[in-house]
C-alpha cells in the first residue's frame, strides 16, 4: 500500500466473486435440468419397455418438449420482467424532466441515508444531476435497481436456455441413439455429467466442489430411480 501524500492510493488486496453466477449459472442449470429430466423419462421408459425405438422416441420428445417449453418460459419470464423494467425507467425519466429539482433533492436524500454527509450529497446529486441521462441510470440503479442500459434480452435467455437444455438431455439419449440396448450406459453418462455438473456449480457457490458434485448425482439418481421404479410397475401391469 502507497503511503504520504494528497496522492496515495490504497491497493486493493482482496476481490469478490460474482454472487449472482453470470452467465455460468443459468447455463450450467439449464444443463442440469435438461439432464436430469430427460434421464429420469428415458429410465422410466425402458423400466416399462425394451423397446429401443419407444424409448428413443420417448427421449427425443421429451429433449424438443422441454427445451421449447424452457425457452417459451424463459423468453416470457424475461420480457414481462423488461418490459416492467422499462415502464418504471420512463415513469423516472419522466419525473426527471418534470420535477428536476425535487428528484435531485431525492437522490440527495438516498446519499445521506447511506451515509454521506449532507452538504457533500447535496453537491453530489447537484453534479450528477446536470447530466439527465446520467441521472436518470442513477435513479433507476438507486430505486428500481436496475441499469437502463443493461436490461436482460428475452431473446438471448430463450436461446441459451434452449441450447444448455439440450445439451444436459442429450446425454443420456445418445446411447439409444447410437444402437445400444441396454441402460446402464446412458446410466453411468448421465452419472459422470451430474457429478461434473453439480461441481461446476460449485464455482458459484460456498460449497466444496465434491459435496455440489456428490448433491447433484444423489437428486438426479434418485429421480431416475423413481421413475424407473415406476415405468416397471406399469410395464409389469400391463404385461
């Protein structure tokens, strides 16, 4: 650390992870669900049949079913949640170009509730204030928490979650797909994929990289187990 002088700087001897996961988080568990989803259906297909077509038909629908339902969900979600973002930036936009002194006067307010001294936010909200569209982004950070400049595409979150979703519940069709016949296979893949899943999570999280891998294989594994059980009851039902 520099030390004396009008000019010191201190150094920066620590840095944060980004809690919020960017882009690895949503990818990661758009993979996971296409995984374990598509797992557990192919498992409780062939726990029903040994049909290799029925249950490569049945893996095939339930990846285009699901990756089209997760991108149609995630595209509303995001465009319903933009475009409240945006109706909210021109309420503020509008207040600015209406009230500007008693905005200015608000975000001196919001600088003395965190702390500022009051005659420095007031001089702070002034400067800032001469800038409209500067003040507006940090009107809209400061009360509605979001950035005008940076609101989330509905288009792009419905192509990656359309993408991460195939590619986690191609996993265990592939094998099918390939010829094989018998499950342990695509079994022992989609094993190994949620293992290595749930320890990428772990990039995002407190959690040591074993316990999130070790946490993903026993959910995924139980809901495959589950369905299976119950495609054998009704295959041996129907027999």
């Amino acid at each position: 650390m520099t030390e004396g002088g009008s000019g010191a700087r201190a150094e920066i001897h620590h840095e944060h992870r980004d809690v919020t996961g960017g882009w690895l988080r949503p990818a990661v568990f758009g993979a996971m669900d296409g995984l374990v989803s598509n797992f557990a259906l192919i498992a409780g297909v062939a726990g029903g049949t040994a049909d290799t077509k029925i249950i490569s038909l049945a893996g095939i629908a339930g990846l285009a079913a699901g990756a089209f339902s997760m991108a149609g969900g995630e595209y509303v979600s995001v465009a319903s949640q933009r475009e409240l973002a945006q109706a909210e930036i021109d309420i503020e936009r509008r207040e600015l170009e209406r009230h500007p002194q008693s905005e200015e006067d608000e975000l001196a307010q919001l600088y003395v509730q965190r702390g500022v001294d009051p005659d420095t936010a007031r001089e702070v909200a002034r400067q800032i204030s001469r800038n409209p569209e500067q003040a507006l982004v940090v009107h809209a950070r400061a009360e509605i928490g979001v950035d005008p400049g940076d609101l989330p595409s509905p288009v792009l979150a419905a192509v990656s979650s359309f993408v991460s979703f195939g590619v986690g519940a191609v996993i265990p069709l592939v094998p099918y797909l390939l010829g094989l016949t018998v499950l342990w296979v695509p079994a022992v893949a989609s094993m190994v994929a949620l293992f290595a899943a749930g320890a990428l999570v772990s990039r995002v999280t407190a959690r040591t990289w074993w316990f999130s891998g070790l946490r993903q294989l026993i959910v995924g594994g139980l809901a495959a187990s589950l369905t299976w059980g119950l495609g054998t009851l009704i295959g041996a039902g129907g027999s």
